[in-house]
C-alpha cells in the first residue's frame, strides 16, 4: 500500500517536486499536507507542499518554490513557504498534520 491516501498520483507528484529541487536545495525540508494525505477513496485536487526554510534563505526559497510552481502536474501543485521561525511560532505542520517527505527519515522534531 502507498504512503500517501490518494497515489499514485500523490506520489508522481512528489517525486516530480524532488526531481527538481532535492538536490539543488538541500537544506530546506517539504511536507506534504491536506486532501493528498487524509484517508478515503478520493482524488485530491491538488497536492499541497509546505517547503519550510532557515530565515535567511528567503530567496533560495523563492527561487524553490518558483521552480516548484512551474511543474506541470496532476493534480496541480499549491506550495506554500514558511520560515522555520514562522512555522514555530503557528505550529503549522502538527496544526495540518503535515507529512514530510525530504528529506527522507523521521519526522522532524
């Protein structure tokens, strides 16, 4: 069975994202949250990705999520970016129940 509820598209979707930024950015993390990871029998509309960043790395995460938005994918990528101060201070990914899958292993803390 898939990680992800709704693959394989979910999951040719993620790793189009990986494809095009892993390597060139690693010291960011992305999570996957929303339709694309809750549970049933449904096709997500789109794959929602939090890409979360050190502070002082806003336009290398401009630039990620540029490239992000710029897939051509199905179901359509929506990215969001925050700031690993931001995210702490929303509690963002345990809020959403955020899914992170780069990098690879263990949730973050």
């Amino acid at each position: 069975m898939s990680k992800y509820e709704s693959a394989p598209l979910v999951e040719s979707v993620l790793e189009q994202v990986l494809a095009c930024c892993s390597v060139r950015f690693p010291d960011v993390e992305l999570y996957v949250f929303g339709s694309a990871v809750r549970r049933g029998d449904h096709q997500p509309g789109d794959v929602d990705i939090l890409l979360l960043y050190k502070g002082e790395d806003l336009a290398l995460a401009h630039d990620l999520c540029k490239s992000i938005r710029e897939l051509l994918t199905y179901p359509p990528i929506d990215v969001l970016a925050l700031s690993q101060d931001e995210e702490r201070e929303t509690d963002f990914i345990r809020t959403v129940d955020a899914k992170r899958f780069w990098p690879p292993g263990a949730e973050a803390a």
